[in-house]
C-alpha cells in the first residue's frame, strides 16, 4: 500500500455585534476583560467560529448551524466544543491541520497585546504549536462598521496550506486473461 500526502486549503468568516449584556468577550478562547460580551446564542468567539466554518470548508460538514444550534439547546455554548466536532470530522477524513491563520478586523479590543495568548490558545486546541498560529488585526482603516468600532468584531479563519490529507492505496493489479 502506497501513501500520498497534498495539501488542502480553506477560509472561514464569522462575525457577531457587541451585547450590553453581561458576558465576557471571548477571542480565539482568551477572555478579554473590561470589554462588552458577543450577541450569540452561544459565547459568541467569533474567532474560534471561523476557524470551525475553515475547517467545515476542508470536510463539507457545516458545525455552526444545526449542530452548533443542537449543543445550544442542551446548554453548551462554549466555542471550544463546536471546533472539537469540527476537528473529529479531520480525523474521520485523515486530515492534518499543520497551520492556521487568523484575521481580525475591529477597533475594540486591541488585539496585539493579547496575540501570544491567542496563539497559546488556538495551538492548544487544534493540537499544533503556536509558532503555526498566525494572528493580524486591523481596524480596515475604519472603512467598515467593524473598524469603527459600531458594535461588531468580524474574524476570518484560514487554514491556508494548513491541512496534509493522507490518502492511501493499494497497487492497481491487473489480472491477465488466456487466450
């Protein structure tokens, strides 16, 4: 049986506006203080989100929909729990995540004072090293409504070079026919 490794790609969105209600303001599974709270059924990490929507584009079964939607119902709205029924459909399809990508557009919080943390975090759960997590913030120049701070953090997932599918299979065996 012969193996052959390629690489696969995907990018993931989401985005949600800032609640006045009591909750914490979670990003990429850091728990920013002092900052009002996503308005989400669930915590609302818009980070870890479109990393789980990249990693749905890499095994076409969508987890922040239904079945994000079922896990609300019953109670469980940590972020870290759709993006692990995320990574259990890599492992089903035998692919291996080797890096990740992050982009962030908002003007509140800032995001640089808490990258390393982020990557910790990120690293941790995808079960890669931090040194594979690459995070950027931008304010967009304020041309959005992200980057003027109006009530909503957009974050961009990308797992760009990021997956190593391994396939397997077995010699063509060609059978002779007598004459």
């Amino acid at each position: 049986m012969s193996e052959f490794k390629y690489t696969v790609s995907a990018i993931g969105q989401d985005s949600h506006r800032f609640t006045s209600e009591d909750k914490p303001l979670i990003l990429g599974g850091v728990v920013f203080e002092g900052c009002d709270g996503m308005l989400a059924n669930s915590d609302g990490d818009v980070v870890l989100h479109a990393i789980t929507n990249a990693i749905s584009g890499l095994t076409a079964q969508n987890i922040l929909g239904a079945p994000a939607d079922e896990l609300c119902k019953k109670g469980i709205t940590d972020s870290t729990a759709y993006l692990n029924l995320a990574l259990e459909g890599l492992k089903e399809k035998k692919i291996k995540l080797v890096h990740a990508s992050v982009s962030i557009e908002c003007k509140k919080p800032k995001i640089s004072p808490r990258v390393s943390q982020m990557r910790e975090s990120i690293g941790k759960l995808l079960g890669i090293s931090p040194e594979e997590v690459g995070i950027t913030a931008t304010t967009g120049e304020e041309l959005t409504a992200f980057g003027r701070g109006e009530g909503a953090c957009n974050a961009h997932g990308g797992l760009p070079h990021g997956a190593q599918l391994l396939l397997h299979s077995r010699p063509l065996l060609r059978r002779s026919r007598s004459l």
